[in-house]
C-alpha cells in the first residue's frame, strides 16, 4: 500500500494486466497522508447536505472528506448526524471501511466487480461516479460578462511529474512548426514559491525538487520560455472564472490522476476542453472525461497528435458546447441529487421524493433546512454558511460538529 503508481503516468502502454493495474491504482490514496497526525489542520469536512428536522422528523446528511477514517474515530457519534462520503483524492477506491459512500469518479462496472469481490467486507458502500470536481459552484465559476478572448489556451495545472507539462511545451514548438504561430498560451502551477519577474520569466527556484525539475525541461524545450507560455506561480480564486472567460481553449495533459477540477471548471465557464484519449483510462472504462461536445480527445500520447487537436479546438469554437453540458451533467445540483439517489436511506425518509425532481424541488426538505437554519436548501447548498458547509482542520471541524449536535443532539 501506499506506492505511487509512477509506472503510468508518462506512457499509455503497460504490459500489466488490467486487474494488476486497478490494484495498482487502488494501492495509492491520499487519504493515507490527511490521516496522519501532521496533515490533521488540512483535513476537510465539505457537507452538500445538511442533517435537518422538521416537525419532530430528523434526516441524515452526507458530509464527504480525504481523512474520513480520522474524523470517524474522533467524532463517535458522526455517524448518527450523517452518512459519509470518503474520498482518495486519487482516482482510486476509498481505503476507508466506514463510508457508506466511495466516489469513484467513474461508472465501470468490470472494475466495481473486481473491487467488491477482492474486498468483500465493503460491500456495504456505494460507489458513486463522483469527486469534489463535480463539487464545483456553476455559478461562482462560471462565464464572466464583456470578457474577449485573449488567450488560446489555458492550463491551470501543478508542476510535479504526473501532470506532465513538458509536453504542452512540446505540443507549442510542434504547432508553431505546423500551423506557422505561436499560441498565446497561459499557465498557472498554482505554487507561491514561485515568482514572476518584470521581464515575463519565472524564478522558480524555491519549488519543490521535481517540479523545479518539469519546469527547467520546459526552459530547455521552448528557449525562450516567455514567448510561448505566460506563467503564473498562482491565480486566486476570485480571479479565476476570467482567466478561463478569457480564453479559447483548455488543455489538460495528465494520464492519471484523480477527476480533474480544472477541466470541470472550464466547461463550467463555456471554454472546450482539450484531454488525452488515453486520460484515466484504466480508472475509468467506457466513461467519459467530458459529456457531449465539450471538447476533444487527442488521439495519441504525443505533442503532434496534442498540436493538431488544439488546432481543431481554436479553428471550430462554434462546434462545443461545454457548459450547457456542464450544466445538464455536474454542478452542485447534479452532485448532490447523485449522491442523494445513491442510498436508499433517503429513498425511505424523505417525504414525497421523487429522483425525477431532485432534492432542490423537494418541499419537505426546502421547508426542514429553512427550519433548522433559516436558510432555503439552495442557500446552503451554495455557501451561505462556509462555517458548517466547507469546514478545514480538526478545531474547525470540531466547532462544526458541537453546532450539528446542539441542533440535533435529541436524535443521536
């Protein structure tokens, strides 16, 4: 356990049979970090729907964590408040036992069998084709008014290895020698150790060794860095909805890794995306990266193939459709129907429920959260209380969990 499966992330080919790489995958979680002690301040306790009551009827909610193993531990009675949701931050299964529900990121059922017939004693929980990628606020994140489009292509991506980054580099160099042009290309790495200077280049000599390593090869590739790529060491949150309004195209060049937030919050913005066919492939069967025509698949693992596809992105920006996509297949009220569907708890104990109408058209439900917080279910569900829905660290989630309880507390 706990072997970061390397061996997959720079080539689409492997000799491994199938099953020996779905193990491979699952033997890698970061829930194995955030549950030791010295990860405890950023462990994270995001609740999409809350525990309520109205008129003596008490209802369960569903919190989702990368630690849920230490939250369950510290915090008895939890279990009682709220169904849980672990995730690995990977794209494999939860190593957690006392879920009721592991995000899967994808629906693939061959791998589900293999799973639950290796690991029989979790049968119980469900495995729900989510991540907090899908967690995304559609509407925070979403088209900014009056913005032009400066920016061919964008990438909001690490610098460590898996991502990698050299080969957008590559892909840069092979476009300007096919199509004759240089793309205005932006890239954040999201890593404050870095530092922009005056003339466009990057000091990047207090990142961490192996990114510093992906972003020197970058240097030697293109020679002049600043003439292809606009790197920025972090763009804040509140920023970042204009710099994906802002461009034509998003390009994503990771083989594996978890669900990627940065091409859900692109689509989420109107801005096609572009992936490797092969992206997740073992994780995730048949599924989609990306619903619809919301963007393209390059064919092969190469800066050629990665070029042309880019090239077909920026020459047919009529073609694509990703937030009306988005929309129809993620966001908050997709995220939270999905999970709320996936257990017959709440199947049983919602009065009136239909999964047609989602738990944002149920009455019962707008009337129980209006009555144990003052605020409607889509109030909630968006953020009007970050202190009870996005809650990070031990102390805070404790302070979270006391006001559950003093709410709730008859019931457990």
């Amino acid at each position: 356990m706990g072997v970061w499966p390397t061996q997959y992330f720079h080539t689409p080919h492997s000799d491994n049979s199938l099953e020996q790489i779905w193990d491979d995958i699952d033997n890698w979680s970061f829930e194995d970090d955030y549950n030791r002690e010295d990860h405890h301040n950023a462990i994270y306790m995001i609740v999409p729907f809350p525990p309520m009551e109205l008129n003596g009827k008490f209802l369960k909610g569903m919190f989702f964590s990368q630690a849920c193993d230490t939250l369950l531990a510290k915090f008895p009675n939890l279990k009682k408040m709220f169904n849980v949701v672990a995730h690995t931050m990977f794209s494999s299964y939860s190593h957690c036992d006392g879920a009721d529900i592991c995000f899967a990121c994808y629906k693939n059922e061959a791998r589900e069998q293999y799973f639950r017939k290796k690991y029989p004693h979790k049968s119980h929980i469900a495995l729900v084709p989510l991540q907090p990628a899908d967690y995304t606020n559609e509407y925070y994140i979403g088209p900014t008014l009056n913005t032009p489009k400066k920016i061919d292509v964008i990438c909001i991506s690490t610098a460590y290895p898996v991502k990698n980054l050299p080969m957008l580099a590559k892909a840069l160099k092979a476009y300007e020698s096919k199509y004759n042009k240089i793309l205005k290309c932006t890239v954040a790495i999201g890593n404050r150790d870095a530092v922009k200077l005056e003339d466009g280049t990057m000091d990047y000599s207090k990142v961490r060794w192996d990114a510093k390593a992906e972003l020197e090869e970058i240097d030697e590739i293109l020679i002049n860095t600043e003439k292809y790529i606009d790197f920025h060491p972090y763009i804040e949150y509140k920023d970042i909805a204009r710099y994906y309004s802002s461009s034509r195209c998003a390009v994503l060049t990771s083989l594996m890794e978890g669900k990627n937030r940065f091409i859900n919050e692109a689509m989420s913005c109107n801005v096609p995306v572009v992936v490797f066919k092969d992206h997740n492939k073992y994780a995730r069967g048949d599924y989609p990266v990306f619903f619809g025509n919301s963007g393209e698949y390059a064919p092969e693992f190469t800066p050629e193939s990665l070029a042309d596809t880019i090239h077909k992105v920026l020459t047919n920006q009529d073609k694509y459709e990703p937030r009306k996509n988005y929309l129809m297949h993620s966001g908050r009220r997709n995220f939270v129907n999905t999970l709320v569907n996936a257990l017959p708890y709440y199947k049983e104990n919602i009065p009136d429920y239909s999964e047609e109408g989602g738990v944002q058209n149920n009455l019962w439900i707008d009337m129980a959260v209006q009555a144990s917080y003052g605020i409607s279910f889509h109030d909630f569900l968006y953020d009007k209380k970050t202190n009870l829905t996005w809650v990070t660290g031990l102390d805070r989630i404790s302070d979270a969990i006391d006001y559950y309880t003093s709410l709730f507390g008859k019931y457990i």
